[in-house]
C-alpha cells in the first residue's frame, strides 16, 4: 500500500479528528490554506460529491487503507447481510493493525502496523505479520517474547488514554487481548456517517 507521508495536521484540520492517525493535536479548528480563518467563516463550499468524497477520505485516512483495499472491504459488505455502512466499519474494525491499536499496544495505527509487521505479534500462539488479517471472536492476541518488544507494549499502555472497548478484553499483566464479540457501531470512535460513504460507491 502506498502509505501517506504528508503533514499530519493538514489532514487533521480538513477531515477532523482522526484517532488511529495521529496522537498530535491542534489548536487551529479552521481549514488549512493561505486564506487562514476567514475562509472557515465562509459558507462551505463542498458539493455533495465533495460532502461524500471528505467523509470516505476520513475513513481511509483513519485506518491507514488505499483506495483500493477500501473497495474491496465495500464489496464484501455488499455481500453480507446487514446495512453495509455498519459492515464496512466491523471489517475495518477487526483488522489487526486496528486491533493492536484500539487495545493501546500502540499509540497510532501506524505503530500497530509497525509491530505486526515485525512479527512481533501473535494469535492463538502463530505469528502473524499480515496487518490486515481479520481477526475473529475468541482470538487470542499476544506480544512477542522479547524484551525490548513488551517493554515498548508495556509504555505504550502506561501512557494510552484512549478506553478500551467492549468488544476486547485486555490482560496487561500478561500483555494479551481478546476478541469477545462482534462489534458494535457504539463501539467505533470515529466520528463518521458510514451512509455518505456507501452513497459514494453506489455507481461503482
């Protein structure tokens, strides 16, 4: 995937908040540009393609997939049973990148894809490096054995405070987590109306 190496915060100023992206924050609540705050007073301008485009920009932005990938998880929504913006975010949600995030082994998503990356995670006793593996109810997820692996989990959970959701149960004494149940749309922290975005794809 190609992966976004741009500024953070210019992204965070034009999509809004974006918990798994970043840990920076900024006090500038106005659109990023050379006209500064004036033009956030102004009337916004967005069409509703661009109301759908910035809504699905969120989403991919947030849990660190290409537009690619994205399709392919609106696809199989459209598949399953259920409203399809919901299933969208259940799939994206039980990613394993964003699972080791939202259990705070890391402080951003990025990190988490970092630690998958380096096999230093494993479920139900294999090592898996694959980000986007789905993980499933009962899985079983642990940190690596070395040291210097569970002394960064170790700190990175000390200074978490994000609050871990229902659906995962954390055990930090023995740095493991656990998937309990399907999750829920109250159980998503990203603030996004998953409709927009399923509008966006309707003709593809």
């Amino acid at each position: 995937m190609s992966r976004y190496r741009g500024p953070r915060m210019r992204l965070i100023r034009k999509l809004g908040d974006l918990p798994a992206f970043t840990t920076k924050t900024t006090n500038r609540n106005y659109p990023p540009g050379q006209h500064g705050p004036n033009k956030a007073s102004k009337k916004s301008s967005l069409s509703e393609y661009g109301i759908r485009l910035q809504e699905k920009q969120k989403l991919r932005y947030n849990y660190g997939v290409s537009e690619k990938q994205l399709f392919s998880y609106v696809k199989e929504a459209r598949r399953l049973p259920g409203a399809t913006g919901t299933i969208i975010l259940q799939l994206l949600e039980m990613r394993l990148d964003n699972v080791i995030f939202r259990l705070g082994f890391a402080p951003t998503l990025p990190a988490a894809r970092q630690l998958v990356n380096h096999g230093s995670i494993y479920i139900n006793g294999r090592r898996v490096d694959i980000p986007s593996f789905q993980c499933k109810i009962n899985d079983v997820i642990n940190v690596s054995k070395k040291s210097n692996i569970r002394q960064l989990v170790t700190e990175n959970l000390a200074k978490s405070q994000q609050v871990l959701p229902t659906f995962l149960e954390l055990d930090e004494s023995k740095l493991a987590g656990k998937i309990l149940r399907v999750v829920e749309r109250d159980d998503i922290n990203l603030l996004i109306n998953e409709l927009l975005i399923v509008e966006f794809y309707s003709r593809k």
